[in-house]
C-alpha cells in the first residue's frame, strides 16, 4: 500500500493484543496510528500503516488498550494523601504510587503517629486523614490514645466520613476546650473531660491551625498533582474535579491552569464550578464560569457546572419520598428551597452550560428532574445533557421523564459493594436498596448512564464500578438486585463515552475514533475475557494520554 | 481563658422569603458600630455603591467601617478571616441559607475569637402556613423554628389577623417557650442592633409595642450570680444588653436575645442594663 502522506515528528503507531474501541462501528482493533496526540487511524497495522508512519512501537504487543476510561464525578480531594498521611482500614495506593497497609486497631494508629511525631518538630502540627472507627472493634478513639503517640504536638486525625475528627489533649489545652465547652459537637468522657472528638465542621474549626490546613490542601499544587496521580495509576485519562470555586479566584484559577497543563501532569482534566449562594449572584458565576472557560486548554476543561442539591443516604440526609428511612422519621434536608432550584438554574441553562445536579435521594431527583422540565418549557435547548448525579434512589417514573427531557443519570453504582448492605439493614430497606443505581432498568427505559466513583468517597478506578455494576454482590456475598446487573460491554460504554457524553466531551475523548484525543486505558487483561467476579482485579499498567504512555507507578 | 475579648455572633435564620435580606439590609443602613455581615450572596444585599469603600473577591468594606462578607464553601473559612481583619468588628450578624437549620450556622459561633449571641428567626406570615405542612420542606421549617432564641413574624402587614393568629399557633406549638414578636424589619434591626443604655433607645421611641427599662446600677458577686439573676427575668423581656461589674472589679457585658442569655469579658466600662420587653 502506497503512502498518501508523508509522517509527521512523533507519529506513531501502538499495536496491541487487542483494542476496545467504544466505538461500536469498530468496537476491537489491534494497532492504532497517533499524530498530534489525535487517533489518526484505528483498526489493523495495515490500516494504520496507510499514513505512511513507520515508527512501530510494540510495547502494549501483549496488552489491552481500551477507550480511555473518563470519571465525571471526583474530587480534586482525592489528592490530599500527597500531604496528610493515611490511615484508613482498607490499604490504598497513595499518590505516589506507594501502597499503605491499612490501619487495624488503635495501637496501630498511635504507633503511625509516633512514628511521624518522631521526624516532627515539636509545636508543629500533625494531620492525618482517612481513619474509618467503623471496622474497627479495638477501644473508642480518645484523646488518651492519641496523647500516647505525642504530648509535644498537635494531633489531629480526620476521620474518612468527614464528620469527626479526634484529636489529642494537646489540641484541646491549646484552644482551651473544657468541660462544658459551649459548642455542640465537642465530645465528652462519662466524667465530664473532653475525649478529644470533634464532630462536624463547625466543632472541627475549634482546632483552628489544624482545620484550616485542611481547608487549604484543596488548593495545592501537590494536591492536584496527587490527583491526577491517582487518576492515571487507576487507568483514567479523563477525572473530573466536580464542584469547586477556582474560578472565584483569578490566582487558584492560574495555578490550576498551569499544573494541568504540565507535561507531568497526567490526565486530563474537567473542572466543575460549584453553583453556591442564592439566586441574586448567579448572573455574576456565570459570567465568572464563562470567563474562566475561555482560559481552558488540551488538558483542562470547564464543561459543566455542578449543584450540591441533598446529603448522603447512609447519613440520613439524602430527601427520599415516602416511606422514608426504615430507622427514623428523619427524611433528609435539601441544601437549596427547592422553589428556588429553576432560579438558580435558568442561567446556566440559558447560558448553554450543562449542569449536574448531586441528587441521592427520590426526592431530590424529582425535584431536580421538576426544575429542568420547566427550564425547558422555557427554553428549548435540545443538547443540554443535563445530569442527575449518584441518581441512587431514582423511581422508574422519574427515569422515564428524565429520558423523555434529556437528561442523564451518572449512578454511584460502588455503593452497592461498598454499604448496600447498609441500604437494606438500615437505611432504605431490601426493596429500594435492590434497585439503587437501577442500570438494567436505566437501559430498558433508554435513560443514558455512566458511572463513577466519588474518588475519594471510593477508591478511583472503573474496572471496579464496572465489576460493582456487573455482579451487584455485597461484602457478605449477596446479590444485591440481580435484575439490575448488566453485560461487561455495557458497563465498559457507561465508564467512556457514555461518561464523557454527560460532560460535553464525547467530540473529544470516550472512543477511539478518528480525529479525537489519542487517550488509552493500558490493560494487563481483557475485562471482557476474565470472569465477570474478576474485573477488578485486572492489573492496570498506566495510561497513553494524548498518544504518550504513562506507566503507573502503583506498586502491586 | 483568653484576654481577647470575644466577638459576638448573631445568626438571622428562617425560610426562604421570610425577610432575612430585608432585615440584613436594614442592619447595614442603620449602623451605629462596626458590623461584619456574612450573607449568602452580595446580589440582594442592597448597598449603596457610595458606600462601598473597596471590594475584594468575597469581601465588600463599607465607609462607615462595616463588612460584608459571603459565605462561600466555608463559613469557618469567612470568620478565620474575619479575625485576620487588623480592625475586628464589633458584632458579626450571619444570614443563614433559607433551607440552613440556624443551630448548625450557630455552631460555629464558638470559634475562638467568637461567642454566640443568639438566633432570630423570622417567619414569613403570609406563606408559613403552607411551609410548615409541605412535604419536602416542612420539616426544615419545623428544625428553623425550634432553632430560634427570638420568633419574628413577618410581613404580619400582608396577611389577614385569622391567617396571623393561625401561624402564631403552629409557631408557638414548635416552640413554646421561645419568645414570639410581631414587628417591621426595621424595628427588629433596632431591637438587636442598637440597644444603648439611654432612655431615648432607638426600638422604644418610635414603637409602641415595646418599652424600656434601664437598670442603671446593676452588679454581682460573680458570674454564676449574674446568670441566675438574667434568667429570672419576666418572659416579657425580649432583649437585654448592658455591661456590669462583679464583685472582683471585672466587668461583663450581657446580651439577652429572646430566651438565650450570653455573658463575655470587656475592658468597656459599666453601662447599666437595659431591659427590652414587651408590652
């Protein structure tokens, strides 16, 4: 076959074992051309070979490259273990690729923090993040425990909910907290004494200097730097920072802008603006968002803007319908009047900006779904894509009206492994915590979907939500709604394009077509081939990120 | 303890539409010290642009030395920064959201630096009714309402007395030991704001329904002394504020706000109290 063209400096093709496209006109392939980080051609090496390229590069010969996969729902957070070390029951990855053995008892904890105390002036604080009580049997978490590993510094251990940290005395006689302390939240011993808990933000703020390092990490380089990261150790090339302020503020916005655009940095980047406030300052985040957006580039992204609309199901504070939680009368708070939600709303939509709501619970969903039928009586914008996010305890009605508008759901499908159990014991009862995340309905509806994981609320990574999706089985072993598993190549569409559909991005990255991002999720396995209980567990090697392979540095 | 004397907090709750930003409004017209608002937007605050001295990212200063913050992701974060000011206020007022149970916004009136005066919330007279009994938001009514120190009903002006008498029942049913008035915006910014220990007091010299008694001489052996005499005041009594002298010669002012009584440290001298109550 002649050449049509001449190469370019750095084409190249990748052959491969197998590619999975998602794209369904050539869903598999074996070689893929790359020019100018764009998918030039897919298909065989004589197909690519077209191009006249004749660097071949052989590397992935044993390996599957996928579409690569695209996270809509995560947070920039997930980078906070490059500065607060972790200490949480299930082992992770941090950053950086090093593996931490989980944390299994308090002793366990106290020795860590000796052994970080040890390297530590004395005065200077030490902040640790992740801990999960919940698994553990060992005693409470004082004070007391925590004054074994330092007396010299403050202590401060931020507790994987989000809602409690324990600190130690040090701590409290620094900000005198004692008995009878004025502020609810501030936890006490049977005597009187403060135990060193400090529940919720507004008892955590006591520890002035140790809260406000948490405040600030977000904002961080390294913290970015520890997200994107995590993102390409966990096979994603596009990760979504979903509802942040950068772009209230012109100095966060420039360093934002210029971490993402490094070389080193790892992935591609869609940072979502948090809509906050009431509706008398929301033409001004508009014009901001816009502003910000002109600044975008290859690697960083403002597509969509995200509204926080309810809490969380396992907190109780997710709005559902009747009958409600199985264990109280309490039925969840909305963080908006939900009269007010279309006011808020109207200019973004007028604006042509997509909008993903945060919407755990029934209610919430239909109040949400109720704001966008009227938005587009308003105003016809057929494209919108608007998108209900966890979508956990959507009724089939409301999926219905939802795929009748337009919208999208993006399902927190890990939760059926990571607290389904939860749902039905306890929160929800057998019968909605069967059909959370209803994926086989979704489909027989016709509603489109992705999924994600909340990274850090659940550890990055889709071959575990297409594993969760796929087989809907619980810690103990049960399957949890089997009516609602779905096929592997399904799930692997929810975690790409279907994914980057919701952000406005399918031109761009979700498929290996011609013309778009060259990004490829680099695959020891084939999801497809191993067993459905498998996926998992299939090893990533790294990501190729606009044509450029990018080794993770996970230590197996 | 710490020396610094601590700022005192207000938190202005209630639901949507029950005239949070018209009294926040009226708090800023009506200044007599240096108040920090913290409000959800700038947008329906109504500032005179005369007015505004400089704007930086979420912060407008005032000329007549006030501050008006918004809130952001973090209100921790806007009252940290608050105490960075190199001139502190005197008071900071908190509008909370219109869905915001006021006892979680006051929860962080105990930040070092700060102490909590109290909640007021307003209840909106011409729409309470079908707030408290709607099903997605009644609840969040209900929590607003047993939250509060001090009950305002609003916009009494625009509802028919049956329709008041009704709201002042499912009120007074959600919290019967809470001290419920009936009043103008303005005046309510009077009675929180500006209660100074003169006889022409702002709230009693333009109001009929409230009147005034200043204590002028008032002192106690201690801390513990002084509460208990603040708590036997009459039910009446809807607000207080005066600084006072214990026994060992340091003083403290007291605020009384509708049933939540605070005493703080000052270096400010005596005052005598004044007694809001009403009629």
């Amino acid at each position: 076959m002649t050449s049509t063209q001449p190469p370019h400096a750095g084409d190249v093709i990748y052959t491969a074992r197998l590619i999975r496209t998602a794209n369904p006109s050539h869903p598999t392939a074996t070689a893929i051309a790359v020019r100018h980080g764009k998918v030039l051609s897919v298909g065989t090496l004589e197909d690519c070979q077209q191009w006249g390229i004749t660097t071949i590069d052989r590397q992935f010969e044993d390996k599957v490259l996928t579409a690569g996969f695209v996270e809509a729902h995560s947070h920039v957070m997930t980078g906070m273990y490059s500065t607060f070390p972790f200490v949480g029951w299930f082992g992770r990855h941090m950053p950086d690729g090093r593996w931490v053995d989980a944390v299994k008892s308090t002793d366990e904890l106290v020795e860590r923090l000796r052994t970080i105390a040890a390297e530590k002036e004395s005065g200077s604080p030490i902040v640790v993040a992740g801990f999960d009580p919940i698994y553990l049997d060992t005693e409470r978490l004082s004070c007391h425990h925590l004054d074994e590993a330092t007396t010299q510094h403050p202590i401060f251990v931020y507790h994987a909910s989000g809602h409690l940290a324990t600190v130690n005395s040090f701590v409290l006689n620094k900000y005198d907290i004692g008995p009878n302390h004025p502020a609810p939240g501030v936890g006490y011993h049977g005597d009187g004494q403060p135990n060193g808990e400090l529940r919720e933000p507004a008892a955590m703020a006591l520890a002035r200097d140790e809260f406000r390092l948490l405040g600030r990490v977000v904002f961080a380089p390294e913290t970015l730097d520890g997200f994107g990261q995590t993102m390409r150790n966990a096979g994603i090339t596009t990760a979504t920072d979903l509802g942040n302020v950068f772009h209230n503020n012109e100095e966060v916005l420039k360093t934002v802008l210029e971490t993402t655009e490094k070389e080193s940095f790892p992935v591609r980047m869609a940072s979502v603006p948090r809509i906050l406030g009431g509706p008398d300052g929301i033409d001004e985040m508009v014009s901001r968002v816009l502003t910000a957006r002109t600044h975008s580039h290859d690697k960083m992204h403002m597509p969509v803007v995200k509204m926080v609309l309810d809490g969380s199901i396992q907190g109780f504070t997710a709005v559902v319908n009747w009958p409600g939680y199985i264990t109280g009368e309490d039925h969840g708070l909305f963080l908006f009047p939900p009269e007010q939600v279309v006011d808020l709303l109207r200019p973004f939509h007028q604006a042509g900006i997509g909008i993903h709501c945060h919407c755990n619970g029934s209610s919430t969903s239909g109040v949400f779904i109720d704001a966008i039928e009227q938005l587009l009586r308003e105003h016809a914008w057929l494209d919108h894509r608007h998108t209900i996010t966890h979508a956990q305890l959507i009724t089939h009605a409301q999926m219905r009206k939802a795929k009748n508008l337009g919208m999208s759901a993006n399902f927190f499908v890990n939760h059926v492994w990571f607290w389904g159990e939860q749902h039905r014991d306890f929160t929800v009862g057998p019968d909605r915590a069967s059909a959370m995340n209803p994926c086989a309905t979704a489909d027989r509806i016709g509603l489109q979907y992705s999924f994600h994981t909340d990274s850090p609320v659940t550890p990055a990574g889709h071959l575990h939500t297409m594993w969760a999706a796929v087989n809907r089985v619980t810690p103990h072993g049960s399957v949890l709604g089997p009516n609602e598993r779905i096929e592997v190549d399904r799930a692997f569409h929810a975690v790409t394009i279907d994914a980057a559909y919701q952000l406005h991005m399918d031109h761009l990255v979700g498929s290996l077509e011609v013309g778009k991002y060259a990004d490829m999720t680099v695959l020891e396995q084939d999801p497809y081939e191993v067993d459905a209980m498998a996926i998992r567990d299939v090893p990533v090697w790294g990501t190729i990120l606009g044509g450029i392979p990018s080794k993770s540095t996970a230590q197996r | 303890m710490t020396p610094t004397p601590r700022i005192p907090v207000l938190v202005i709750g209630g639901y949507l539409g029950a005239g949070k930003t018209t009294l926040i409004n009226n708090v800023l017209s009506s200044a007599t010290q240096r108040i920090a608002v913290v409000v959800n937007d700038f947008g329906s605050v109504n500032i005179d642009a005369s007015l505004i001295r400089e704007r930086h990212n979420d912060t407008i200063e005032l000329t007549n030395g006030c501050i008006c913050c918004a809130v952001g992701e973090s209100l921790a974060d806007v009252l940290f920064s608050i105490l960075d000011r190199t001139e502190l206020p005197e008071v900071v007022v908190i509008e909370a959201s219109g869905v915001a149970n006021p006892a979680a916004v006051a929860a962080f009136a105990h930040i070092e630096g700060f102490h909590h005066l109290g909640n007021v919330v307003l209840v909106d007279g011409t729409h309470a009714l079908e707030t408290s009994k709607d099903p997605l938001v009644g609840r969040t009514f209900s929590l607003q309402v047993q939250a509060a120190h001090l009950l305002a009903i609003t916009k009494s002006d625009e509802a028919t007395d049956s329709v008041i008498s009704e709201v002042r029942s499912i009120v007074s049913s959600l919290a019967p030991s809470t001290p419920l008035v009936l009043t103008t915006s303005a005046t309510l910014s009077s009675l929180m704001m500006n209660v100074a220990p003169h006889a022409d007091s702002a709230v009693t010299a333009t109001h009929t329904e409230f009147s005034t008694t200043t204590l002028s001489h008032v002192s106690a052996q201690d801390e513990k002394q002084l509460f208990a005499f603040l708590q036997n005041f009459p039910p009446n009594v809807v607000r207080a504020k005066g600084i006072v002298e214990l026994a060992n010669g340091d003083r403290r002012l007291v605020q009384k706000v509708g049933s939540t009584i605070s005493i703080s440290q000052t270096e400010l001298p005596t005052t005598g109290l004044v007694l809001i109550s009403l009629k």
